[in-house]
C-alpha cells in the first residue's frame, strides 16, 4: 500500500500547491470575465476601430497556444516592470481565457430574441437599460453554465504556469516526482487532485444549469 | 370584461394646436437593399382617430407602423409626432418611445419577469416613477385587460391572450399618447383573438389615438375611423371604413377585399 502512504504523505505539500492553483483559477476566472466583457464590448460597437481591435484581439489570443501567450507575457512583462511569476501566469491566463468568455457572451447575448430588445427599446429604454435589465438576464441561462465549464478548463489549463515558475499543485508533484524518483505515483496523485475538483465543478455546473431550467 | 374607470389617455391634446396631427407622415420611403417596401407614402392620424392599416402580406404595413415610432429607419421622407420631428439620434428617439407604446405580434413580454414586473420595469427606468407608484399602476392596468389575479405569474404560465393582453397593459403603463399595434392577433389561437380586440375596443372608446395593422375585418369595420388599404408599398385606397371595405374604387383593392372575404 505504498500509494496510499504516498498518498496521505504528500497531502500537506500537494494542499499547498492546491491553493495556489485554486486562487490562480479564481483570479483567472474573474479577470476573464471582465476582460470577455469589454472585449464583446468592443466587438458590439458601432465604432469600426472598436470592433476591429476585438476581432484582432480574438483572432490572436485564439491563434496563439497557452503556454506561448504565457511565455511572451511572462517574458516580455518581467522586461518592462518586474512581477512575480505567479502575477504573470495570472494575466496570461485571463488573457487566453477572455476570449472564450467573450464567445460565450457573445453567444448568450444572440440567444436573446431580437423582439426582446424591440421591446424593450420601444419603451423607450436606453441601449444600456435594455442590455442590462432585458438581454443580460435572459443570456445568464446560457452564460452561466459553459462559464462553469470554461472556469473547469482554466482550473486545468493553469497547469501550465509550472513551466514559469509558479508553486502550483503540478509544479508540487513535479517537485515530489523529482525527489522520490517515482514519477507515476506522484502524477497519478495530483491527477486524482485534479479529477476531484473538476468532478466538484461539474457537479455544481449541473446544479446551475438546473436551477436556469427551472425559472423557464 | 373590466369597466373603462381609468383614464389611460391624459395626453389629449389642450395645449397643443388643435389642428395639428397626432402623426403624419410625409412621403415615406423605406428600402431595404435594393427592394422598396414603401414608396412615398402620406398619411396622418388625428388625435383620438383608430386607423387602421390592411393589405396584403409583403405590402408593408407592418413597416410603415415601425418606422412611425423609428424601429425601422426611414430611407426617405419623415414622420412627425404632434409636430415634433422623428429623429434617430439615440436621445430623442427615446424621449418620443416613452410616449408611443407598441404591441407586437409575438408579444415580446420579458420571460424572466412577472406580468406585473414587465409593467413596471420602464415606468421605474424610464418614467423614473417610484416603486409603489409603479407596482399601483400597473396593478390597476392589469386589472383593467381582466388580468388583476395574474400578477405574479411569468409569461410561460399565461396563455397567448392573457400575454397579449399585458403586452398592452405594458405599454399603456407609459401613459402613451399613440398606440401601435402590429398585428396584435395574428400569433392567438382563434378563440383567444376576442379578448385581445376587446380590450383594443374599449381603449378606441376611450379616445386612445392607435394605428393598427391587422387582418380583422371586422375590428377594422366596427372600430376604424379611417381605414388605410396598402399594396406594393403604396397607399390604393383610404377613407372611413364604410368607403374602403364596402365601396373600394380600386381594381386593386377590390382584389384583395374579395381575396379576405373567400377566407
């Protein structure tokens, strides 16, 4: 039974990186959400110089692998002013994550009927006070769930900042594999980490999506 | 169905001269890419008059009374509302809804809000009434389409003529001085299309000044005082009802009427 004792012994150094991934994830999800929010913004504006920086913006950050974007920004950021790696991995992050979230505001937004906003604008309700009390509300029953599902994706994309530096939960078992020399215990623990949360998310992913259903 | 104790219309014209139309609209042309649908189109509605616009499908009705409150843009021509000139600058555009409602075919209620919430919502946002000043007018609206008992449902617990009817009990909560209706029945289950024309005749008696598009002869005969026949995005006859639907001189408007009356 030797896993479970590896299992049980590497708990207090895995619970560690854990958190890091966690508030990685947190901060990622948030940033993402503001950022995929001015981006679809942008991508909505009538100004052509808005519209068009947000069709450049998408194309790239979608264009471009994670761990690259991660490299360039972690690089290219510590060379103007210095942050740690851990600020970085957080911005490269939002950034990668952003432009899904702005697709899937995007694709909230266009599944409200457009006879929802005529109305709305008939009342005499600015373009903001539609977006907000009419077209936002509707979208959340779309948004929220693949929100969910894009939160599950940064949870495991944010292996990656282990490649800068970052003392997150793969970058622990990295370090446990290293000094045990038994790789496939280590990883196959911190897999099971990864598994537990993501079977949390996914649970509570089900939760939202029911609750949407239910309000019709 | 509900007594007509509420006066919905306050903006019967004192001050403003009485001379002046509630609408006019002044050579109306409306293309889209390179189809015309209306072309060059005249008409006014005085204040307190029910018109109502009939045709055929495609003649471009249903345009026409949305470019009168700018939810299409005109290409050409303009409308003017009490003498005040439409323009689509975002501002004006929305100090002119405030006082035009609309009902829509589909009804467009908001789904995530109550009967009594989709009542409120402008009244709060937009007329920047209170809450309870809000919620008592709405109450007294609903009350008024026979819906006082409905307020607190959403609109996928109500049938299309009870969503009909707060559609319009919505856009009255806005003290409007013109009602638009854009086929308000076509999308009701045959036996729900009376309630919704009821509650659009007691608002006619009530000297509520509307245009309405529909196919209800009948609503348009008992209810009109001027009846607007469109075709191919013209104007081919207009007049009060008793001249347009029984004693048509156009070939294209005899045309049609006879179509309407095989159904």
């Amino acid at each position: 039974m030797e896993f479970i004792d590896a299992l049980v012994t590497s708990w207090p150094t895995l619970v560690k990186g854990l958190s890091v991934t966690l508030s990685l994830t947190a901060l990622t999800l948030t940033f993402s959400v503001i950022l995929g929010a001015i981006i679809v913004a942008l991508k909505m504006s009538k100004v052509k110089a808005f519209s068009a920086f947000a069709t450049a913006y998408l194309a790239i950050v979608r264009g471009v692998p994670l761990i690259a974007l991660l490299f360039v920004i972690y690089f290219g950021i510590v060379s103007i002013v210095k942050v740690d790696a851990f600020t970085a991995a957080a911005i490269g992050l939002s950034v990668h994550s952003s432009a899904y979230v702005a697709e899937i505001f995007r694709s909230g937004i266009s599944s409200v009927h457009n006879g929802q906003i005529e109305a709305s604008r008939s009342l005499g309700m600015t373009r903001v006070a539609t977006m907000s009390r009419v077209v936002a509300p509707q979208a959340l029953r779309v948004v929220v769930p693949a929100l969910v599902n894009q939160a599950i994706i940064s949870l495991k994309d944010s292996a990656v900042a282990s490649f800068i530096t970052v003392d997150e939960l793969f970058m622990s078992a990295q370090r446990l594999s290293a000094a045990t020399f038994q790789p496939l215990t280590y990883y196959a623990i911190v897999s099971i980490y990864y598994l537990a949360i993501v079977g949390a998310m996914t649970y509570l992913s089900g939760r939202v999506e029911r609750y949407f259903a239910k309000r019709g | 169905m509900t007594s007509a104790t509420t006066p919905v219309n306050p903006a019967t014209p004192t001050g403003s001269t009485p001379t002046l139309p509630r609408v006019s609209i002044q050579g109306a042309v409306k293309k889209f890419g390179d189809t015309t649908v209306l072309d060059g189109i005249d008409l006014q509605v005085k204040a307190g008059e029910v018109a109502v616009l009939i045709g055929p499908s495609g003649a471009g009705k249903s345009t026409l009374l949305r470019c009168i409150n700018g939810l299409e843009r005109l290409t050409a021509g303009s409308v003017d509302i009490d003498g005040v000139r439409l323009e689509y600058r975002e501002s004006s555009l929305n100090r002119m809804r405030e006082h035009v409602g609309m009902v829509f075919q589909s009804f467009n209620l908001f789904p995530h809000l109550t009967a009594l919430e989709n009542i409120t919502m402008a009244q709060i946002s937009v007329s920047k009434r209170s809450k309870v000043e809000a919620r008592d007018r709405a109450a007294t609206l609903l009350a008024r389409v026979g819906l006082a008992d409905k307020a607190g449902s959403y609109p996928s617990a109500l049938s299309g003529g009870q969503q009909q009817r707060v559609a319009i009990a919505r856009a009255l909560a806005m003290t409007p001085k013109l009602m638009l209706f854009d086929e308000p029945t076509s999308a009701l289950d045959p036996e729900l299309v009376g309630e919704v024309l009821q509650v659009m005749r007691e608002l006619a008696d009530e000297g509520m000044t509307m245009v309405v598009v529909t196919h209800e002869m009948r609503f348009a005969r008992q209810v009109a005082d001027h009846v607007v026949l469109l075709a191919d995005g013209g104007i081919v006859e207009e007049g009060p009802p008793e001249k347009v639907l029984d004693a048509p001189e156009s070939a294209r408007a005899r045309t049609f009427l006879n179509q309407i009356a095989d159904d």
